[in-house]
C-alpha cells in the first residue's frame, strides 16, 4: 500500500486546479450535499489559516468533531489535515489512485490534499469541515464543496496575474467560492468594499459584519491587532452557529495560535518570524510591530517566493528609516526567488542590503523579524534552529 508521505512527494512540482472540472465527480450527490451544509468555507487575502486554526480549537472546547484543512504547512504535510482526534489519512490513498486511474488525470498536491481531508471528513461522520481556500475562491479547488457557511477575512493584492490587479476583482474572485451561501460572515474591512458586498451580491441570503459583532459586544476594533481581529471573526462564526452555547463560555477556551505568524521565537533580543507575503500582510505586520514594540532599530531578514509584488512590499520597508534589510541567500527554500531580481530593486532606490542565511538570523544579537514566505518559515522550523 502507497504511504501517504511518498504519495504527496510525488506531487511536490504538480500546480494549479488544473482538474477542477473532474473534481465534483469524486463525491457522490449525497456526499457534495453533506459536505456543502456541513462546511466552514474560509477565503481571503490573509488570516485564513489564524482563522481556521481559532474556529477548530473553539469546536474543539465545545467537543464538537471536526477537521480543519489547511496550506500551506510549515514542517509537515499532516498540519493540513487536522482533527479533533487522531485518524489515518493513509487508508485514502487508494481513492485518489483510483481517481486518477479512472479519469487519467493526475492530480496536484493541494488537489491530493483537500480530496483526503474531504474525504476523511465524510467517513467519519464529523460535525464541521473547516476549510481553507487555497487561491482565490471561484476557480479555487475548495469551490467543489459550494458551502452555505463562508468566511471572509480580509481583501488585499496577492495573486494579482490569477486574481486580478483591483480590490474589487479579488472580492469578486473570493465571494464567489460559492453560489449557495446562506450565511456569509465578514471581517472588518473598508466601508466601500462593505458597501459592495451589500448591494452588489446575490449569492447568500444572510450576512454577519465583524464590526456590527463587536459593536454589540462594547469592543471597541479600531484598537485589535489584526489577529485579534482574527479572534473576534472566530468567536463571531462559532456563537452564530451555536446559538445555545453562552458568549461567555466561548471566551473561556483557550486557543493555541497558528504557528508562523506573529510567532515570537526569541525574547531578548525580541525575535518574531511570519509568513506574511504579500503588501497587505506585511503592512499589518510591521503595524503590529511597531504598536507592540515601538520604532526599534531592527533588522528584517526577507525571502520571498517567485511572482510576488516585491517592489510594492519593499517599497513599504524602506519608507521606514528604522530597518535594516538582510536578504535570505538563494536556495533557502522551495521556488524561492534570487537575491539578484530583489538586489537590483533594492539598488534602484539607494537602499543598502546584506545576504543572510538562516543560521545568521538565529544568532543575530539585534531586534530581527523573518519574513516573506510561510516557505521560509516552514524551512526555518525544518531546520530546528
């Protein structure tokens, strides 16, 4: 029998949803219609993963079944696929083998990953599916499920080549994970996007406004950083879907954080690695930074994946006269792009660099941030140091 681990290896370089339109022929009507009633479908630029990390461990408080799937990982390919209990994703395999067989396709690693969870789910007769979007919604992988609950984190430019270059655009690519939405909650964003989510949309029949949520509850938002942000957007689904459970004993269950954001890895001096990517998440990043910490004269080690709005998020960091940059030297981690391409960025605004590894992060005896990629992160982590 096929080991789950070499299964997924194999796939390490298949990209894309590019078997979406088999996707759905995976399940059985029975099986999308369980699944589209019983799933917790979250999109958004950022705070996916945060917000589904804080959804699973409030069910889990709660003792209610779940699994949460989410991407990408940091160190192990089993952080996709978590449960309330312990399971074998192992015995799945054979599904997805015969499924390509069948069809004569092969599927993508993110594709392989969402089927198993999906489908460990529905074998285990759990109450929720919290589930992640990979890129975007509509296209997406997860847009199979056509979920009733969907949630929305945040809109910002990320994906810009598949998403499009206006707010509006990834809105519009986001909300549309499904056309069978009847509960969609919504995280504090700008009253004009809140605006055309209200009057331009027809494709759920109830929304939740995190902003209306904690105006009910005296929480003043203009004050939360974003992962309390986060939180709130959490507690806000999990207490409108559980009606008979107290506000106050939600509050109560203590929530372990997502690993790699805003992880603080060293206190003196103060260390902090996030996978923040795109312009943004290191916005919020360094917002929360400077709110919690001050100006400090730091040192920001970066390493970014290839295609991403570089120029925009340097353009961000050296407006601020308070950081030192260090580039994470090349090969570092998987589909990294070369300290050349973000060197000659670097060299068109005057703005000094050095090359960094890792190792030098660690032992670097200054306030430091690692940023860029959750690749670089999960390469990090691997690494132990």
């Amino acid at each position: 029998m096929t080991n789950l681990k070499n299964y997924l290896e194999a796939k390490v370089n298949s990209r894309g949803n590019k078997n979406l339109n088999y996707l759905s022929s995976f399940f059985s009507e029975t099986e999308l219609a369980i699944l589209s009633n019983k799933t917790i479908s979250i999109v958004g630029t950022n705070g996916k993963s945060s917000t589904a990390n804080n959804i699973a461990m409030l069910l889990k408080g709660l003792d209610k079944s779940y699994i949460a799937f989410t991407s990408p990982h940091l160190f192990d390919y089993k952080e996709r696929m978590t449960a309330h209990k312990d399971l074998n994703f192992n015995e799945y395999i054979q599904y997805l083998e015969n499924f390509e067989l069948k069809n004569n396709i092969n599927l993508g690693y993110f594709e392989s990953t969402f089927l198993i969870a999906a489908k460990a789910f529905l074998h285990n007769d759990m109450d929720y599916f919290i589930c992640e979007a990979g890129i975007g919604g509509k296209y997406d992988t997860t847009s199979v499920i056509q979920s009733k609950t969907v949630v929305l984190t945040s809109i910002g430019l990320d994906h810009t080549d598949i998403l499009g270059n206006k707010i509006t655009d990834i809105l519009n690519q986001k909300i549309n994970v499904s056309d069978n939405i009847e509960t969609l909650f919504v995280s504090v964003l700008n009253e004009e996007l809140i605006e055309i989510i209200k009057s331009q949309y027809t494709n759920y029949s109830q929304s939740i406004y995190l902003s209306e949520y904690l105006i009910s509850k005296n929480i003043l938002f203009s004050n939360l950083i974003f992962k309390e942000l986060n939180y709130y957007l959490s507690l806000m689904v999990v207490d409108s879907l559980l009606q008979d459970i107290k506000y106050a004993d939600l509050t109560n269950i203590k929530i372990q954080e997502a690993k790699g954001r805003f992880e603080i890895v060293n206190d003196s001096p103060i260390k902090i690695i996030d996978g923040a990517h795109n312009y943004e998440g290191v916005e919020i990043l360094l917002r929360n930074y400077e709110n919690k910490y001050g100006h400090l004269n730091t040192d920001i080690f970066l390493g970014f994946k290839k295609g991403k709005d570089i120029n925009n998020i340097l353009n961000l960091i050296i407006g601020k006269t308070n950081y030192n940059l260090h580039l994470i030297e090349d090969d570092t981690f998987f589909d990294q792009e070369i300290t050349k391409e973000i060197g000659y960025l670097l060299d068109k605004h005057g703005k000094n660099y050095k090359i960094a590894s890792l190792e030098q992060f660690k032992k670097n005896k200054n306030p430091s941030i690692l940023l860029g990629s959750l690749y670089l992160i999960g390469e990090y982590k691997k690494r132990n140091i």
